[in-house]
C-alpha cells in the first residue's frame, strides 16, 4: 500500500514562520474493505449521554475536565498485518515495511485494540 508526504507550516501570530512539519500518511481511498480491513471505529459520544454526564455533573458538584491526546492515532496497537511501501530514499528500492502502530490515513487507526 503506498502512502505520501503531507506538509504543514506553522506560523507566528505576525505570519512568520514558525516550523515546518511533515507527516507520512497511508492512502486511505487505496484500502478495500474486507480485504484491507473488516470495520470501522470512531468515537462518538450520544448528546443523551452528554446531558445526563453533565446533569450528575451540576447536581453532585463534581469537577470536570477535559483533555486532548497529542497524536493518538499514532498510539494504537494494530491486530491485523498491514505492509506499506516505505518513503522513498529511507529504504532501497522495492521494499516493503509491516506496520506495528497506527498511521495517519489508516482505517484501523481510530480503534482501540488491547
């Protein structure tokens, strides 16, 4: 499966640059479901769930908060094998590297496998 570069530049609040980022990313449309993958996952949160968390929330008087992971998609285990042609010029030509951990662009990414 081949991925690609995705590039970013980071700026200042006065538009200067501030870093430049790239990524390396799967090329999630080249994926076929049921032979590349079996399902999807993303996490969702029902608006009923939401109200009544918050309701227990204001009438206990409990504390909440809130957090971001920095890069979780690049955190998760995968359970099935999954190979990818490596950035050009890391490796010699042709080969072929198994992905461990989730990418950026895969369908498996957003699961939680333990």
């Amino acid at each position: 499966m081949p991925g690609r570069w995705v590039y970013k530049v980071k700026l200042h609040p006065d538009d200067s640059v501030k870093e430049y980022k790239s990524r390396w990313v799967v090329k999630e449309f080249m994926q076929r479901e049921g032979v590349d993958f079996f399902d999807t996952f993303a996490a969702a949160l029902f608006p009923k769930t939401f109200r009544a968390v918050c309701s227990l929330k204001a009438s206990w008087g409990w504390p909440i908060y809130q957090m971001d992971v920095s890069d979780a998609f690049l955190q998760n285990l995968i359970d099935s094998e999954i190979c990818m042609a490596p950035p050009e010029g890391f490796y010699p030509a042709g080969s072929v590297c198994q992905i461990q951990r989730s990418i950026y662009g895969l369908n498996q990414a957003p699961q939680f496998v333990i």
